[in-house]
C-alpha cells in the first residue's frame, strides 16, 4: 500500500510552502513572541483563510473546500514547517472535527461556513487543573442551559469566539460573550496564547451527540484521534524545519579550519534527527490513511503518530540548538522558536505519557 501523497497533494503542498515563504517568515513569528499584547498575527489568519485551508476538509455544503484530511495534513506540516502563529490548530482540527463529528444540523449550517472563512476562532476546553483529564477531574456542569466552571489552561482562549467545552454530562458549545471571561496565561510558546476561561451561568447548547453512556469523555478521546493525527503532521513540519536549520548551520559554521558538519559528533546529531524524523512520518502517514478512510485502526494509529511526532519534535528542536553551539541558546537566534513550539505542541492535546498509555491499553483490547 501506497502512503504517500498524490500529485495533487503535493502540488498543493509546495503551493502552501511557497505561501508561508513569503507571508510567514521568522520576523512575522517574532512579532507576535516579542509583543507581549499580541496572541497571533491577524493578517496571516486573515491570508491563510483566504487560501481556503481552514475550510480543507469541511464539506462544500457548509462552505468548505471539501477536500479531505489527506490535504489538511499536507497543510498542517506546512504550518508547523513555518512555525505559523496562528489558531489554526484549535479551530481546524478541534473544534471544526467536534462539529462535523458530532454537530447537529443546525450546528454544523451555522458554525462551518464561519470556521471555513475565518470569522470564528475556536477552542477546545477540557481539563481544569494538571494532570490527565478524566471523570473525577471534571467539574463543569451545565443546568438549564447554563454552563458553570473554570477551565485552563485553554489554547486559544483568550480570542475564540466559538469554545467547545467538555461538562460532566457531554460537550457544549459556548459562544464568548455573556458569562465567559478570560485571564491570559503565561506560557513557554507565547505565539500560541493560552488562558484561563471562567464560566459563569453562560449558555450553552449541547454538542448535537456528544453525551455518550451520561458523559463526554468518549466523544473528547474521539475528538482528540483526529487532532492527534493532525498535530503529528504539524510536528513532523517542525521537526523535518528543526533538521534542515541544525544542517545547514553544520555546513556553514567552520571550527578549527573545518566545517562543524564535519565532526562525528555532529553527523551523530543530525544523524538520530533522521532517524527520529522518519519514524514520526511513517507514523504519521499510517495515522493520515485511518483518519481519511475511517478505519477502525484510527485509535491505535492516532496514538503512534502522537507518541513518535512528539518525540521527533522535541528531539529535533533540541539537537538544532545543540548544534548551533552558544549561539543556539540566544534570544537572537531562531532554534528558539521550534523547541517552544515542541513542547506547546506535545501538550496540546494530553502529553505523550497520556498516549502511550492509551495505546498500550488499545492493543491489549485488540489482541484479547
């Protein structure tokens, strides 16, 4: 079997690289890390829904493009390429999936078309103190229509204006406005905000489906299959970024009369980067097929892809330091940016150790 991308997705992959190029450059990512006021670029949100890429796999009925998750994956590894900052991630491959997975109708007729354009941001809110979200760690409750409780850390928070909120009896939906405020945080990755969200008495409906068995937590894990697969191919960009910037400062920075690239050691780096890089994509690959086609494998290949992108990235963005030497620890430089980008990434969505032992558990059941 074939996993690779057609021609057609390639061609538009190199369309997108060719895009963030020239719209998403170190300087655009540094202007939001360096304006402690800034929680994204604007414009380039304002650009990239122009493109059509928030609305890739949204079917054309709700004003999408209706291409499928194989090209919003072609697109996410763009985006993590460039290190985009922007709330792509939290409204694509959160929030837009809880809609088209479990929306109603008239949730799905109202929100997509203004995901697909750019008008909505979104955000996903479920865990409510550090730790593993799980039953007893969820408070939230919703009576008569009105949520009440505290989430955080919420990626996005501050300016979604569309949050998909996990109470103890399924997933809401939550318009920013009356009964929502929110408290920035501070965070490791700046150009990905993050905050504090309170609800007090604000309404919200009921996410058509999701309340599964009286709670959320199976339409969330559901949720979370597909953004992992998605989050993996923006980590593999990342990654595959990190190992092309530690390459060519090996080959560029001379020590002792010789290129630095030169040294066993290095090669040694760049070397496990690889290795570490294309396992990720393998995983990643597999993970794209199950989400595209469906299959029943997704749970097992969301968890792969998850584990081994986080790990490729991490690795990646720290040995690109390494290799840069002293320089590579400066707030000049731009390794900086990536290893903030890994770890905000490897979060996002329950840490590493949350996924192993979700896909441990997932093999035991189907090998029973």
């Amino acid at each position: 079997m074939n996993f690779d991308y057609s021609d057609e997705q390639k061609m538009l992959k190199d369309e997108a690289r060719r895009f963030l190029a020239a719209r998403c450059g170190p300087a655009v990512v540094r202007g939001v890390l360096d304006d402690g006021a800034k929680s994204h670029d604007a414009e380039l949100w304002r650009a990239v829904a122009e493109q059509g890429w928030l609305g890739a796999a949204i079917p054309e009925a709700h004003g999408g493009l209706g291409l499928g998750h194989v090209e919003l994956c072609a697109l996410a590894e763009e985006l993590g390429r460039a290190c985009a900052p922007i709330p792509f991630a939290s409204t694509v491959y959160f929030v837009a999936e809880a809609l088209m997975l479990f929306g109603s109708d008239a949730q799905q007729a109202r929100w997509l078309p203004r995901i697909a354009t750019g008008e909505a941001i979104g955000a996903f809110a479920t865990a409510e103190a550090p730790g593993p979200v799980t039953s007893r760690s969820i408070r939230a409750s919703v009576a008569d229509g009105k949520l009440s409780g505290v989430k955080l850390p919420v990626t996005d928070g501050d300016i979604a204006s569309l949050i998909v909120v996990l109470a103890i009896d399924g997933l809401y939906l939550v318009e920013r406005g009356e009964g929502v405020s929110a408290e920035v945080l501070s965070t490791l990755d700046p150009t990905r905000s993050a905050a504090r969200l309170t609800f007090a008495d604000a309404p919200a409906e009921r996410l058509g489906s999701s309340a599964v068995d009286g709670d959320g937590f199976t339409a969330v894990q559901a949720v979370l299959d597909r953004a992992a697969v998605l989050l993996a191919f923006e980590q593999l960009g990342g990654a595959d970024r990190a190992l092309e910037m530690a390459k060519a400062y090996a080959l560029d920075r001379y020590a002792f009369g010789r290129q630095i690239g030169g040294y066993q050691a290095i090669k040694h780096k760049l070397a496990d980067m690889y290795v570490r890089n294309e396992l990720a994509r393998s995983n990643a690959y597999y993970g794209a097929w199950a989400l595209n086609a469906g299959a029943a494998e997704l749970p097992v290949a969301a968890a792969a892809a998850r584990i081994s992108a986080s790990d490729a990235f991490w690795f990646a963005s720290k040995e690109n330091i390494q290799t840069h030497g002293g320089i590579g620890f400066t707030w000049e430089a731009d390794p900086q940016l990536y290893y903030r980008r890994s770890r905000q990434l490897a979060l996002v969505a329950g840490a590493p150790a949350v996924w192993r032992e979700r896909l441990v558990a997932q093999l035991d059941r189907r090998n029973a």
